[in-house]
C-alpha cells in the first residue's frame, strides 16, 4: 500500500487525542481497569456492536449516544461485563457517562461507555465514582498505552497500532487499541476495538469505512466459537488534519479506508495471536467456491471446529477433520474435487491424501507460530480468508476458572 508508514504507539499517535489508564479496584490483581480516550475537539464518530440479543448496558447506552453521530470521549472499565443487570445496570452506564461528561464539560450524550469482564455482576460503582477524577486528571498525549492496559481482561498484553498515509495530498493519522482474547466470534464487531484519526470525514463516509473495515478484518476472525456480548468498535475522527472532508464514493475516502483496513486487520490479528491458550496464527484460505458468500461459510466452519483446532495444536496432520469441517458448512462442497495445502505443502487432491504427501513435513509446518491452510473447492471463484488459533489446555484452564 503506497504511502503507508506504521508509527510507533496507538491512539495518542493521532494529533488531539488524549487517553489514560488506572487501576480504581474492579480487579483485585490492581491492575488497570479504568480507560478513558478523548479528543480536545468534538468528533464525528461511528461505531458498531455486538448483534448477540444479549447486549450489555454499555453497549445499550452507548447505542443511544451514538445516534447523533458527535462523540469526545469513550471511557471504559474492565473486570465487569455490566451484562444482564437490569435497570441498574443501565442507571450505572448513564452515571459513568454523565461524570465523564461534566469532568471534561462535554454532555453526556457525547461520552460512549465500555465496560468488559464477567457477566451477571453489578459494577462497583464507589470505586468506579472514586476513580473516574483520577482517570481524567491522568489524561495525556503519552497516554495511548495505559488506556489499552485498562481494557485488558484476560489478555496476555496491550494491542495497539498507529500509521500515517497520505489522503488527496495531506498526511493523516489512524491509531487504535483492542482487546479480547477470549469469547470471540464477532458479527459486525469484536470485543473493543477504540480508533482515533486526525482526518475530517462525513458522517456516512466514517460509517461506510468502518463497517467495512471490520467486515475485512474483526469479522474474519475467530478464537473460541462465542460471541461476547458487549462487543463495541468506535472511530473517532477529529478532523485536525484540516483536509477537505472525505465524502462517501470519492477516490480520497477510498485511500483513507485502505489505512483504516490496515489498522484494522494488525489489530485483529494481534487479538487471535493472544487468544486465550493460543501459540499459533492460523490464516484460513479458501478458494474455488461458487462465491465469496460461500467461501467464508467453508474457512470459517474449518476454523470454528474444535477438533481441527485441537489438531492445530498437537501438530495432527489429521486432513480429515478439515474435510468433516467443510462438508458440514453450509457452502456446496463437492469431496472429489478438494484440495488442501499447509503452506506450500499438499496434502489432499481430489478429495484424497494427495500422492506422495509429506506428512512429517505438514507436521513442522504445523509447529510454527504462523502458517497458511489453503483449500480450494474447485467449483468457482469465490474466495475467502479468516484468521483463526489453535486450541490448548490452557484455554479450558482459563475457562474452568474464570470467576472463581
């Protein structure tokens, strides 16, 4: 991609944007559990949720504020999901929007609100109310990386990504944080993922390029099978770049999407990296289907599969579990015509164990930290690519435990 250089830092590499992270006592471990992001100037914004029919109160909240599409801040909390807590539940979202709002003198309705963590359990309200002066006194434009701490919940470590691209002649900055390594398997969203961009964009543009940056990159990824249910992904664009606003269908919004896709996908390919128990990136590529539609149903059905994921991590060159997971999506497959490589190395022609393949070789393959299974379907063009992990005890340790 011409004219893309990857910047060091996150969301503060975005000229306007402050962030900070603390610890106010969600978690017991006193690690960070409160973020904040803000941008000196009222932002457009956009964002978009999880479709679980079991949303969150953050995420109920944060759906309301968004409408009127100016955001100038986004505070999170991590450790409580702040899910199926009823009306006050609610109550207590609206309450950590309405204190950020008069910290920062900006109205409520211009704060969104995260939180993540277990379900069921009301918020800590006292800690939250105590702590929510010291997040905002703590804003800074080196703040980037402790609000990506402040969102962590089971994550080994911050994700975090900034780049700078020229769009129709002016340099404009993209940063983003994201967290979630567990309970991932997203329709139209992730666990968080919180974006900052200096460019000036139109409402329905900004709209237009997010949906369609996730849908290129935190919809094509999969950890677990389990869709969260307080996935948020926001943008907020300042417009300090002071270049001419980027409008749906022009040839400038099309280079600053190609930088937003590119944050985008390093994020959520940091986030499967980290998946709870994972060692291993594994790039599902599908192609030969009778459609794209039907591409993605057949790598995401391969890469959903416990079994293939168990494999993965044992090194197994069991082909047949990819078979098994193709012929139970709901693309047309047809055995006899299924090829399958690890890497550059054949495995199945013809619905069969292709002659000579080297299975030893398959099993290295398997035993690095990043490879490719390339499956064609050899029935069309359509083509497909999903991210996935592999899965290991200690998923099911992280798992077994989690709220005890």
């Amino acid at each position: 991609m011409g004219g893309l250089e990857w910047l060091g830092g996150g969301i503060t590499s975005v000229p306007g944007i402050l962030a900070s992270g603390i610890h106010c006592g969600i978690k017991s471990s006193g690690k960070k559990d409160l973020a904040l992001i803000y941008s000196s100037t009222p932002a457009r914004a956009a964002a978009v949720f999880t479709s679980n029919q079991v949303k969150g109160a953050p995420v109920q909240v944060s759906m309301e504020h968004i409408k009127e599409g100016t955001i100038q801040a986004i505070v999170a909390s991590s450790g409580c999901s702040n899910v199926c807590t009823g009306e006050r539940g609610l109550s207590d979202a609206r309450e950590m929007t309405t204190i950020v709002g008069e910290l920062l003198h900006v109205p409520a309705r211009h704060v969104l609100v995260a939180s993540t963590g277990v379900i069921g359990r009301p918020l800590p309200m006292d800690k939250i109310r105590a702590g929510l002066p010291k997040l905002v006194k703590s804003l800074s434009p080196q703040g980037g990386r402790n609000a990506a701490e402040g969102i962590l919940t089971t994550d080994r470590g911050p994700k975090e990504a900034a780049l700078r691209l020229e769009v129709a002649g002016r340099p404009v900055t993209i940063g983003g944080i994201a967290k979630g390594v567990g309970m991932i398997e997203p329709h139209l969203a992730t666990m968080f993922c919180f974006l900052t961009t200096d460019a000036a964009v139109s409402r329905e543009a900004l709209d237009w390029a997010l949906h369609r940056s996730v849908e290129r990159s935190f919809n094509r990824i999969t950890v677990d099978g389990d869709q969260s249910t307080s996935d948020t992904v926001a943008i907020l664009a300042n417009g300090l770049a002071e270049n001419q606003v980027l409008e749906k269908g022009s040839r400038s919004l099309r280079q600053f999407t190609q930088g937003l896709e590119a944050i985008a996908e390093r994020l959520a390919k940091l986030l499967v990296k980290d998946g709870e128990g994972a060692t291993k990136l594994v790039t599902i590529h599908v192609k030969g289907a009778k459609n794209h539609r039907e591409a993605r149903h057949a790598a995401r059905s391969v890469a959903t599969s416990l079994l293939v994921k168990t494999a993965i991590n044992g090194q197994d060159p069991n082909w047949g579990r990819i078979m098994m997971a193709l012929g139970k999506s709901p693309a047309v497959v047809q055995a006899g015509r299924v090829a399958i490589w690890f890497d550059d190395e054949p495995v199945v022609a013809g619905g069969q164990q292709a002659p000579g393949a080297r299975l030893d070789r398959v099993r290295e393959i398997m035993g690095r930290p990043e490879f490719t299974l390339s499956i064609d379907l050899g029935l069309g063009t359509g083509q497909a690519e999903v991210w996935t992990c592999d899965l290991s005890e200690e998923y099911v340790r992280i798992n077994a435990t989690y709220t005890t």
